[in-house]
C-alpha cells in the first residue's frame, strides 16, 4: 500500500494539483488538515481533497478557526484578515466536510494529528524537547503530524534520553525506526525556505517514508490572492519559502 500524506494546504490549489501529479500512483490519502486559510482556493481544495482515494484526514487549527470554532482574535492581523476572506467564501458544501473532521485518528500502526498526539490541533513540534514529551501521547509506533510547515523526523531509540531529529533529503524512500514521528511539510505554504511543494509517499508494506518536493507555479496562485485583496505579506512569502 502506497499512501500519499499531504499536510497544509492552505487553499493553494495549483500546489495541490502539481503535488498529486507528481505523486504517482497511491492506494490512499491521509491529510492532516489545514486544508484553508492563506490561499485563494478553499472551496476548490476542500472539493478535490475530497476525491482523493481511501481519503483519511484530520482537521487543522486554521479549518476550525475558519468554521469559528476558534476566536479570530488568537491570530494575528494578517492571518486573521485572511481567515475572515476565508470565513465568507467557504460553501456550506465545505462547511459541512471541515466541521466533520476529527482531531484524530488512528490507523494500522499510524497516528494522525494536525499539530501533535498531545494536543492535536494547537500544539506545534518545534523541538526534539517537545517531540521526546510526544512520543507518551500515542500508542501506536508512528504518528504523522503537519502545523509546523517544516518536514522532519522524529525518531525514539530505547537508550536515548532524547528523540532524533533528522531532515530527510527529497526522494529518497528512507526506512523507518521503530517509534518515529513524521511532517511530511507543508503542500501550500512551505516554510523552510524552499518555495517548491512538500508532501511525502508512506509505503505501509516496506514502512519507509520518501518525502518529496515538487516545483508548481507560484506566480499564478500569487495573482489569484493579489485579486481577492488577500494580506501582501501571504503573497510574498510563497515565493520566499518561509
Ligand atoms: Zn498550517
């Protein structure tokens, strides 16, 4: 079994399309929310994420707040503007889709969460420190989580105090610890100073993770948000990687 996981979208539909392109064949879908907020293309993103194959996904901080789950006033100024574009454009068709998805789920040997097992939609893995405290709040022996926009690994060794923390290189299928917690990165807005899409194919049967970036025109998705007044920062930041 090929499974694509996918993580912060964020409304970029022309990020999503050259990612699932570039994917190959898969047999199912895990996304790990953030499917809106930031980009132009909500309610296309949620209606393709949708007719991904054997579709598993959890919910994002930016879904619930953009279904007002969650106060406006915890972002700031220019996530929060963005946000409320999102908050009028969603279709109820949307709605309906965001506000049923759980916080998280667990599959095979796999936990799936936004930002962490802990607290799954706030709490961001930015930190071997964090992710060691982690790795208590799951049983199963992977975890998938997205939030922080930056693909790592997380790995559990039985002597180690600590976990590791590896930065995978794209394309290459590595095979996978026993306990890891794994960031595919982020489809619609990389943040690690690589503009290019980032997600990852899990290959269930040889438990390896080959994590992935792929090049898509930013220029387009830029246009777009240029033309529904979306914050400026947003726009350059795509370009940027950050
Ligand atoms: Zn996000």
């Amino acid at each position: 079994m090929r499974i694509l996981v996918l993580s912060d979208i964020h409304a970029n539909l022309t990020a999503l399309e050259a990612v699932l392109q570039a994917a190959g064949n898969f047999d199912a879908t895990w996304c790990l929310g953030d499917l809106v907020g930031y980009g132009p293309d909500p309610n296309e993103c949620v209606q393709a994420v949708r007719q991904l194959p054997n579709l598993l996904c959890v919910v994002g901080n930016h879904d619930a707040a953009a279904l007002m789950q969650i106060d406006a006033d915890t972002f700031n100024p220019e996530a929060r503007s963005a946000l409320l574009w999102t908050r009028r454009q969603l279709s109820q068709e949307s709605r309906d889709f965001l506000s049923n998805l759980p916080e998280k789920l667990e599959v095979d040997r796999v936990t799936l969460a936004h930002g962490s097992p802990r607290h799954p939609v706030w709490e961001y893995l930015l930190d071997t420190r964090t992710a060691t405290t982690n790795f208590d709040f799951f049983d199963t022996p992977l975890c998938f989580v997205g939030h922080t926009h930056l693909p790592v690994l997380y790995s559990q060794h039985n002597s180690d105090h600590l976990a590791r923390l590896n930065i995978p290189e794209p394309n290459q299928a590595v095979p996978l610890a026993e306990r890891a917690i794994l960031n595919p990165g982020s489809v619609g807005q990389p943040r690690d100073r690589d503009p290019r899409a980032s997600f990852a194919i899990y290959n269930q049967k040889e438990n390896t993770w080959d994590y992935r970036r792929v090049e898509y025109e930013i220029d387009a998705v830029q246009k777009r948000m240029a033309n529904a007044h979306l914050p400026d920062r947003h726009i350059q930041r795509l370009a940027a990687g950050w």
